[in-house]
C-alpha cells in the first residue's frame, strides 16, 4: 500500500496517512524554480555569495519603503534581516538538495506581506527593492562564481534564482491580500478610514457605507477633538457614539457634540504631550477646516498667545484664532499697522499701546479710561494727543481702526497680546 494512502485498524476505524517527510515540500521547491544539480564545492560559492549580499538586501529594503526609511529602528533591521538570511539559506538547500523547510520560510514572508497590509502601507517599494536585490544577486553570482562554477550552470541558477525570488514575492502578495481582508472586517480600522475620509472629503456615499458598517448614525454637525499622545493607542475607552483615529501620535476624534464634554474628559486621561483641542460644531462637510482650527489652535499655544489649559476650546479663542489664520499675512499686516508706534521710546511704547488699544475698543473718555487703566487722567489725555499725531487722520478711517484693533490682538488677553510688535520694540 502506498504510504499516501489511508489505511484500515482491524477495527475497521480509518487511520489519517502519514504526513510526507519535509524533502518532499524541497523536491516540490527545486522544482518550481528549475534548481540545477551543483556540487558542494559549488554550492558553497553560492552560500558565501548569498550571505554576502544580506546587508545590502536589508538596506535597500529599508530604503525602498517610505515608512521604513523615515522611522529605521533596529528590531526592524534584525526582522528583515532574518527574513533575507532565511531566504538564502534556503535556496542554498534547495539547490544542494538538502532537506529544508520552505514552509517557515514562506509563513515569514507571507507576515511580512500581511504587516504591510494591516499598517496600509503600498507593496509597490517592497517589490522593488525585492526586485533590485535579486537582480544584484543575480549578477554576482555571475561574477563571484566565474571559474568555479560552469558558465551554464551559473546561467540556470541566475534563472532559478529569479524564479525563487517570484515565489517569495507571491507569498508576501498572499500575506498582504489577508491583511487587508482582516482589517477591512476590523471596526477601529473602519472607524479610522472613517475620520480620514472626513478629514479628507471624501465622497458622502463612501462616508454613509463606513458610518454603517460600525453602526455610527452620522450626526448633522460634529465636533472635532485632537491631542498628541506620547505613543499610538489601541485601547482608548471612547463611546461608540462617536469615531476615531489613534493609530498615530496625533489622535483625531469625531464625535456628536451633545458627547463632548465625555469625549474630552476620557481624551484628558490618554497618556498626551499637550492640551486636547475640541472645536465648535460644524457641518460633516466643514471638518478638514476644523482640523486645521485644531492646528492653528496647537501653534498658537506652543507660541503663549493661547494658555495651555488641559482642554483648550477654539470656541473660547476664536479672535486668536481668526487673526492667525494666515500667521504670515497677519504679521505683515500687524508691522504695517503698528508701524506709527516706532515714533516712541522703547519704554513708553507698551504704555502707548494698552491706551489705543482700550481707546478703540471702548471710545470712553480720559477720566474712564484712566480708571480702567489704573493711571492719571491728565497721562491719558497726553497718550491720545501724541497718538493723534502719530497715526493722524488714520484713526478716523474705520477700516484702518478695525485693523489695528486687529493687529491689537482685540478681545484677547490684556496682556497684549498675540504679536510681539516686530518692528515696534
């Protein structure tokens, strides 16, 4: 009976055939790939060949792919290199006709495919560095191997290596197409798509089919919240009434704003480097503008014009924020303004300041403003005639005044104040 075959017990019961001995998995392997008969001696060129270009294999993988480049960190140079030397060390069996074992070296490179897929990263650099290594392989096989191994030798196992590398790039294509399989049917992975289609406008057909897919019944305005947490989160204890992206540093949340005060109350306990931003409610179509509000938000209080509070409400520095929607232009617009103000000794430029600046907000008389101001009301009426002076008729133009209340920094802090005055001391 043949040792493929099931077999009968005298009790009649079937016995399962014996598995096939692991040679068979590298016979089927030289096969495939075409692997010509070479000596020891000749193999042995082939493994010192081979174990030579791991390095480079490993560096152009880590080139090739974007993510890798930016972020290099050792453990995933030893993983790759493992994963280089294991293939090598394979075909070198293969080719000397010992007995191996593909399977594991297959289960590493279909891993390496589904990682690829679960992180949403393109196969396209991993396929090229792949691709470019073996052609390097290839050619020093030629080269390293020329008066020790016979020309048409070294021809079938140029070829046989092209075929093994296909193979192995068939078995990351496998890996990656079950990763995406595995985080298509993931709700945070859904939940994460979900907010970067919102943030990035996709179609409403494609929004309404994730919303669904996660039971998330999309609310007519939403409120964005973000904080920059210390490492990516997985578990972040958030209702399910709302959605979410923490699968980088900086965490996203789109929630109903009758959920915000919860919302930001469970982001203030993630492990964060800074406050949690929460906007105002907007329309679905309008949240990549409150994601940038969330940003300019971040910049205004790494630069002190906003306090860092643990929550920090865009609703509560909407002027900052208005005023610096485009820093640059603001600026300019600010030196342009305050430029009169040069005409003033360093030391009473602030004191010139907080009086035209509660002067255009209120319009109050000398006696009202020296009482908000804390100084004498003869002081006041001096700082209003030599700022007549200084701006001229320009502060009966209204739109020159709204601009300097602007360049001001109007309803925002008495501390004056959101610009340093560049040109002004």
């Amino acid at each position: 009976m043949s040792p493929t075959q099931n077999q009968m017990t005298t009790t009649g019961a079937r016995v399962p055939h014996p598995r096939l001995p692991r040679r068979s998995a590298s016979r089927q392997l030289a096969e495939r790939i075409h692997a010509p008969r070479v000596s020891p001696t000749e193999c042995a060129v082939i493994r010192r060949v081979g174990r030579g270009l791991v390095p480079q294999i490993t560096d152009e993988i880590l080139r090739q792919i974007a993510a890798y480049s930016r972020h290099p960190t050792q453990r995933r140079r030893d993983l790759i290199t493992k994963a280089v030397a294991s293939a090598v060390e394979l075909y070198a069996d293969v080719v000397e006709k010992i007995p191996s074992d593909p399977e594991t070296v297959s289960a590493m490179y279909f891993g390496m495919g589904r990682g690829e897929a679960l992180a949403e990263r393109s196969l396209d650099g991993f396929r090229a560095a792949v691709d470019l290594a073996t052609h390097r392989a290839a050619e020093a096989i030629r080269h390293e191997a020329e008066g020790l191994v016979p020309d048409d030798v070294r021809g079938t196992l140029c070829g046989s290596l092209l075929a093994y590398m296909g193979i192995l790039l068939d078995d990351v294509a496998r890996g990656y197409a079950a990763g995406v399989r595995d985080r298509e049917a993931d709700p945070c992975w859904i939940r994460r798509r979900l907010v970067r289609g919102l943030a990035g406008s996709a179609d409403p057909a494609v929004i309404g089919g994730l919303a669904a897919r996660v039971g998330w019944q999309l609310p007519a305005a939403v409120v964005v919240c973000s904080v920059d947490t210390i490492t990516p989160l997985d578990s972040v204890g958030l209702p399910q009434t709302c959605v979410w992206d923490t699968a980088g540093r900086r965490a996203l949340v789109i929630t109903d704003p009758v959920e915000v005060d919860a919302v930001s109350a469970v982001m203030r306990g993630w492990p964060r480097t800074g406050p949690v931003f929460v906007t105002v409610p907007v329309p679905l179509a309008d949240v990549p503008a409150a994601i940038r509000w969330t940003e300019r938000a971040r910049d205004l209080v790494e630069s002190g014009v906003i306090p860092a509070d643990p929550v920090v409400r865009c609703a509560d520095h909407h002027v900052a924020l208005l005023l610096n929607a485009d820093p640059t232009l603001s600026r300019w617009e600010a030196s342009e303004a305050l430029a009169p103000l040069e005409a003033f000794k360093d030391e009473h430029r602030r004191a010139m300041v907080r009086t035209l600046r509660l002067w255009l907000l209120t319009g109050a008389n000398a006696p009202a403003l020296a009482a908000e101001l804390g100084i004498h009301e003869h002081t006041v009426r001096n700082h209003k005639l030599r700022l007549r002076a200084a701006f001229g008729s320009r502060l009966q133009d209204p739109e020159f005044v709204t601009l300097l209340l602007f360049a001001l920094g109007a309803g925002e802090s008495p501390a004056l104040d959101w610009v340093e005055l560049e040109r002004c001391g």
